[in-house]
C-alpha cells in the first residue's frame, strides 16, 4: 500500500525560509504515526523540526530501514532544496556557506528560542541579510536584499536596553518578542559566549510570529503590535517596519 506524505505546517514544494517550524518530530494520527526524520537544511529542536534554509520543502519516506510494524511508524525525510544564488556568486561572500560567520555590523536573520523575564531573550542566528549592489545594468542607487543562510546556527543575545531607541530596564521583553519569532537584528557586539544583538533600527524587529492562542500567523498593525490573522488577537511586539529581502529568483 502507498502511504501518504505527512501532514506539515507548510504544503509540500512551498517556499520556507530559516527558523520556520514544519511540523512535529512525531505526527498521529487515526491507526497510523509518522516520524519525521531531519534532512538537508532542516533540524530538531525540543521535539519538532525547523528549517536552516531558505528553498522548497520535500519529504521522502525512507526505507532503509525496516518499519516497526509494531507500532505502524512512518519514517519520513524532510529536506530543504536550497534555491539558486546567483546574485550571491557576484557578492564578497564564498558560495560555501561553511566558511562564512556572522561579524559585527551585519543584519541577520533570527529566531527566538527563549524569552528570560525582564531582562533578555536568546536568538539564534540562521542566516546573514545583505544588500547586493546593483549590477551595470541597473542604476547605481539600488540595491537588492537577500538571505545568505548559515551552515549553522549562531547564538546571540538580545537585551531589553538594545530594543528600542532610548529603551531602558523599564521595558518589559516579553512586549518585545516571544519564543519562535523571526527577527532581523544587527550585530551590535561580540559578548563572551555569544553575539549582543540590537533592534534599535526602525527596519529591524519582529517580521513573522505565531499566536499563543491560536497558533495561527500574526501579521503587524503597528511597530508595537501585532494581530492574529484568523481571531483578531492582538500581542505586543517590537515589530521590524517592512522591507524587502529576497533571494535570487
């Protein structure tokens, strides 16, 4: 009998970017349990799987190994087919992204895998956001923005007095992020263990995040709110004012 793909967060040959959550490391459903098992550009974290990539979701059933008949699992591979980098190759960065790292200064791209009240959140780092300058044929002043995603995720800190400008103690980081937000911060400095990062930049904040409630998308009404999509709940947030990062197409 052919089984069917697992039931993902995102549909199969969607376009996913870094740090997006896919689905549960094990999904159930009625006579039947799938396993999802990470592949390129994916990884586990507290029992489910995300995306270190930006490209197009797959997942192949793996027979490698014998099914556990036993308890009827499903083992399936998940992989991230990175897109094309064409725009990159022109860049000062390598096309091997093993060889690059986050420096101070640089934009990234981030998600958040723990709010510690009242003081900071940690992040981790997926990918460098850059701007390419434009080519021969373009005029001189534009630039076009694009995810170099890492090999590896990176650690950094965000603290509640490099939120907002003038931000102080007095700002409660919970208002700021959550737990499973994507973010573009900028490196503000190199800490002992980690990177320090900054949101200070109107450009720079919360750019997608999911509502406790409903776990649905939220999209931004305000550069300090944010509203679930499908109840209308509002959560606060220090939201990135909009901008375009793209990869080459």
């Amino acid at each position: 009998m052919t089984s069917s793909s697992p039931r993902l967060r995102h549909p199969l040959n969607s376009r996913i970017t870094p740090g997006e959550r896919i689905g549960s490391v094990l999904l159930r459903g009625v006579g039947e349990k799938k396993m999802l098992i990470p592949g390129k550009g994916t990884y586990v974290r507290q029992g489910n799987l995300y995306s270190s990539l930006l490209g197009t979701l797959h997942a192949q059933e793996d027979t490698s190994t014998a099914s556990d008949t036993t308890e009827n699992i499903e083992r399936w591979i998940i992989s991230i087919e990175p897109e094309p980098k064409k725009i990159l190759s022109q860049s000062s960065y390598s096309a091997n992204s093993t060889t690059i790292s986050p420096k101070i200064g640089d934009v990234i791209l981030g998600r958040v895998t723990k709010v510690i009240r009242p003081t900071h959140a940690t992040v981790d780092i997926l990918a460098i956001v850059s701007e390419q300058p434009s080519t021969s044929s373009q005029p001189a002043m534009t630039t076009q923005p694009f995810i170099q995603p890492l090999h590896e995720a990176y650690s950094g800190t965000l603290r509640t007095n490099e939120i907002r400008p003038n931000s102080s103690l007095d700002i409660e980081i919970s208002d700021c992020v959550r737990p499973s937000d994507i973010l573009l911060a900028r490196i503000h400095a190199l800490g002992e263990k980690d990177y320090i990062l900054s949101t200070v930049e109107a450009e720079l904040g919360v750019i997608k995040a999911i509502c406790e409630s409903s776990g649905r998308e939220m999209r931004a009404v305000s550069w300090k709110e944010m509203e679930c999509v499908s109840t209308g709940v509002k959560e606060a947030r220090k939201v990135a004012k909009p901008r375009v990062v793209k990869s080459e197409e």
